[in-house]
C-alpha cells in the first residue's frame, strides 16, 4: 500500500513525480534553515564566528591556515562520524557569509578525510585472518 496504489501511472512516471517532489522538499528545507541560520546569527555571534573561523595566522605562518582547517574538519567528521552531516552543516553557513567560500574548501576537504579515517578504523575491528581484505575495501 502506497500513495500511487489507484493512479494508472507506469512506474517511470510515478519515480519522476517522487523526484522532483523531493527535491522540491530538499530545497525548501535547505532555504529554512538558511534563513534559521541567518537569524539566529546576527550581530555579535555572526561576527565572532566570522572572526575565527575566517582569520589567517599571522607573516610568516599564512600558509599553515588551510592545513589547519582541513586538520578541524577531519576532527569534526571523526567526531560526528558522518561527512554529509558536517558538509550539511557549513552549507548554510558559508550561504550567509559566515564561512567563507576560501575557508569552507579545506574544511570539507577535512571532511572526506575524517570519514576514510573512521571506515580504516572500522575496518581494523575485523578479525586477524580478515584484516586485509577488510582493509583493501576501504
């Protein structure tokens, strides 16, 4: 039983119907939680984000800020243990210009990292005589 149980529809039909209603779901979620977002970071909150999640280290150490913030995004995908979760999160983010499009780039690189990291450390739970084919799945 479901909702197509009565229409005559062919099932190319009724999956083409399922897709565009969800992305049209989808996206109406992402523009709430955009404009969510974008109220409750106003004022002071939105520009002490900004401040540290956009700030470079000084002279000589500039080029040690991106490896930083891939090294925070693998951390908090280690933490969260989903990728989709924590790109998720910054996509609003970087839409109200609280993250910037420059510093958004390694965090998610950081992302995909932290999520190989947690497949390798679930793959090391396997048994000894299985651990390298575990491995070699990863």
């Amino acid at each position: 039983k479901h909702i197509f149980v009565n229409v005559d529809l062919p099932d190319l039909a009724i999956g083409l119907i399922l897709l565009a209603l969800s992305l049209l779901i989808l996206c109406t979620c992402l523009i709430l939680i955009v404009k969510l977002l974008n109220s409750m970071l106003k004022g002071q909150v939105a520009l002490v984000i900004k401040k540290v999640l956009n700030t470079d280290f000084p002279f000589p150490f500039g080029w040690v800020t991106g490896y930083i913030a891939i090294v925070v995004g693998a951390g908090m995908t280690f933490i969260v243990q989903s990728s989709s979760v924590f790109t998720s999160a910054i996509t609003p983010l970087v839409g109200i210009g609280v993250i910037s499009l420059e510093r958004a780039y390694p965090l998610t690189l950081g992302s995909n990292i932290g999520t190989t990291t947690t497949a390798i450390l679930a793959a090391m739970a396997s048994p000894g005589e299985t651990l390298a084919n575990a491995l070699q799945v990863c």
